[in-house]
C-alpha cells in the first residue's frame, strides 16, 4: 500500500525531474524534490511549528498551573485543559501531523533506495528513464556511497535546526525533568544524525541537509506570522 500511494508516485516525481533538468545532475534534482516534498509537508510542518510555538508561549501559565494543583491532578487536568481552550490550542495536533508526516518521510527514504536495485516495475510508462543516469553530485562525489562531509554537514544543519526551535521556547526555573531531558535530547539529534547517516549513501545525508535549512526557513516564517498577529 506504501509502494503503491507514496513510493511509486514520488519516484516517478524524481525521474521526471532528472529526465527534464538541464545538465541532469543528480545532486540537484535531489534538492529540487526535497523542496517539493516539503511543500507538499507545508501544511503539516507549519501545524507542527505552530503548535510547538504556542506550546512555548503557554509554558509558563502551564507551569503556574501544574505547582498550583501539584497535590490535585483532576483539577490540573481540568485547568490545562481549560487553558488550552481559552488559547485556541489543541496539545495533541503537532502529534498527529507528525505521525502522518512518518509515511511520507519512509517512502522518500524507499525512493532513494531504489536507485541501488532494479526498478523497471515501478515506472509508469509515460517517465522517460535515462539508461546512464549519473548519481554525481555537480560531478564531485556519488550520492549513492556514503561521504564523510556530506555526513557531518547535514549534522551540522541538524544542530542549527535544533538550536533555532528551542531558541523560541523560554526557560523558566521551574523547568521539570521531562522538559530538561527532551532539550538534551534534541541536541544529541545531530550526534545521532552524524551516527546513523555514515555508512547510509550520501543522498540522504543531502535531502536531510536541505530540510533543515526548509525547516528553519519556515518556522521563522511561522513564527514572525505569529508575532505579526498578536
């Protein structure tokens, strides 16, 4: 059901972009799809973003709650809730946009491992198929072996993604061990980036790479909306 909803159609994308750019490089028809998916995403991301920057703005009015009815959880539940209501906020959106996001995200990984295998089934008959297709990026490196900079530079992108989500989001003193623990968490992503992505090929390395820097673009976009409108 993947292969056939998620996976063939944006291969069939990725061949028809690489068959009608010109110079037909590989790197760059990588980049190209990468932006398209994640203005496909828009919606989801934005409703992601949104809810982790209103999540951010409400935290200290959560936190005076949650010490006021410490002793008494139903009426901290009813008070959350109530807060929430008041604020237009629904806590469980970016949840649910990000689980419907997860297909997505494994059908586009699944689209770049099948450059490695025979993939003539998958084809729709209409996609013009080059029968030498240069899998270099502007000729300097193949994006189907795994490359050290590409590695360590989407990690790095990580890191500037990281670092400009939990810049919005305020530090208070009374910051549970949950919330420390989901901060130290999201900086060790690019270790994890730098770890997993290393003997993956390097197309991965560059789609993660030019989606953070999308991911940094919007949420300052969101966020300079949300400030623009309160």
């Amino acid at each position: 059901m993947l292969e056939t909803l998620l996976v063939k159609p944006l291969f069939n994308t990725f061949l028809f972009l690489y068959a009608h750019i010109p110079g037909h490089d590989f790197g760059i028809v990588v980049i190209l799809f990468t932006l398209l998916v994640r203005v496909l995403l828009w919606p989801l991301f934005s409703k992601s973003i949104r809810s982790q920057l209103v999540m951010s703005k409400l935290q200290p009015e959560i936190e005076a709650v949650q010490k006021k009815y410490k002793d008494d959880k139903q009426t901290q539940v009813a008070e959350l809730m109530k807060l929430y209501k008041q604020n237009k906020f629904n806590p469980f959106s970016g949840v649910i946009s990000l689980f419907i996001q997860l297909p997505i995200l494994l059908a586009v990984y699944k689209v770049f491992q099948l450059f490695s295998v025979s993939f003539g089934h998958l084809v729709y008959p209409w996609i013009p198929v080059s029968p030498n297709m240069n899998h270099t990026f502007l000729g300097m490196f193949d994006l189907l072996q795994p490359f050290f900079l590409a590695t360590v530079c989407a990690s790095l992108l990580q890191f500037v993604q990281v670092f400009f989500s939990l810049k919005s989001i305020p530090q208070t003193k009374t910051q549970d061990a949950t919330v420390r623990a989901s901060r130290l968490t999201a900086y060790l992503s690019p270790v994890l980036t730098f770890v997993i992505f290393r003997s993956f090929p390097s197309v991965l390395s560059l789609y993660w790479s030019v989606s953070s820097i999308v991911s940094v673009a919007q949420q300052w976009y969101i966020q300079k909306q949300l400030k623009h409108n309160a």
